[in-house]
C-alpha cells in the first residue's frame, strides 16, 4: 500500500467537499436557462481546484517514492566494522622498542607474549583510545623475518579493525573477492578469532579483522 501522508489526506478531503458543492450546484440550477453556462464555469472551478492540489502533492509523493527506491538500493549486511583495535608496528629488537615506549615516552607497557602459530612475539602498548602492538620475529617461518629484511628499521606492519561477525564478514569478502590469509580465523593475540585481508586488496595495507 502507498503510504498516506496527513498533507495527502487533507487535498483528497478537499476534492471531495469541492465535489460535493458541484454536485449540490447542479441540483439546485438543474433546468434553469443558465444552467448550462454556468455547469461549464463550475467544471472548470472544480478541475482547476484539483489540479492545483496534485501539484502540490506532486513533491511529497516523489519524496517518498524516492526514499522508498534509496532504502531499496541499501545493501544489507550481516556484519559491521567496530573500532580500531590496534596498530602493529614491526620491531628488530623489542627490548629497546619496549623501553622506548614505557620509559622514554611513559606509556603503560605490556609483558611479551609468544604466538608460535602467528610466528611472532609480541607486546601492546595502551594509547587509551587504542593500542600499538610491538611485533618480533619468532620461528625461522615467521612473516615478520621477511618484513624485516625489507625494512632494516622496522615499521608499521598491519592495522586491525574489530568485527561484531567474523565468520560472516569472511563470506561477504570472498564474494566480493577480497582475497582472506587463512582458511578459518586463527586465535590472535587477545584470545579471540582473526583473520587478514591481502594487501593487494586493501590499498596496499594489511587489514586484520578481529571479532569484537
């Protein structure tokens, strides 16, 4: 059914009443010798009237037939991007990475932890708003060795983005061809599933996704 809006309500009760006094016009001249002139004069009142009212209910009836069409367009999802968890920075020595960021710039600091399936070591940094994940090479297969070898000094190495549906959101990207590092989410450093988005298919940035 097409949504009725009070304005639309209003011009059709117009129409009417003004049919109404046509009709009573006509009962009451009926036979008269002016009868047929002023009928005339009475269908042009009461069609220009109406015309009137369609025109201004024109607007209103594009509007909605518009945010009906917009909300059609919408593509559903059954999954949404949450805040940024973190930013993982790559590090040829953590000891002197760690204590550049607890005794040198004051931040909270935390111990280091081993991920032998991720092959890495790592350490987070609190920020308040987010955190730094410090990150070292653990295991000769670690993808942090090849990082490193590319970038002597170290640097930022990927971002991750939080997921309310981690098993939906993978899905979704390889139907939309985003290319996934993982067949099946791995536990990442806070104990929770992740996965990683290729590079190539985000602007050159390693994406993680972590269920929130």
């Amino acid at each position: 059914m097409f949504p009725c809006s009070q304005s639309t309500l209003s011009i059709v009760q117009g129409c009417a009443n003004d049919l109404a006094a046509l009709q009573t016009f006509i009962g009451e001249r009926a036979g008269t010798e002016t009868f047929s002139k002023a009928l005339c004069q009475c269908y042009s009142y009461f069609f220009s009237g109406l015309l009137s009212r369609l025109q201004t209910l024109a607007p209103t009836v594009r509007t909605l037939s518009s945010s009906k069409s917009f909300s059609q367009n919408i593509p559903s999802c059954l999954w949404k991007l949450g805040r940024l968890n973190h930013v993982a920075i790559a590090v040829p020595d953590l000891e002197k990475a760690q204590s550049l960021y607890k005794d040198v710039l004051g931040a909270q600091v935390s111990e280091t932890v081993a991920l032998p399936e991720h092959g890495v070591y790592t350490v987070f940094v609190e920020l308040g708003n987010t955190k730094l994940e410090l990150l070292h090479p653990l295991g000769e297969k670690s993808p942090i060795t090849s990082f490193l070898q590319k970038n002597k000094t170290g640097g930022m190495h990927h971002i991750c983005i939080e997921v309310d549906d981690i098993k939906a959101a993978m899905t979704e990207l390889k139907k939309k061809k985003i290319r996934i590092l993982s067949e099946e989410p791995k536990i990442g450093a806070h104990g929770k599933p992740v996965i990683f988005l290729h590079p190539k298919d985000c602007h050159g940035v390693l994406v993680e996704l972590e269920q929130a």
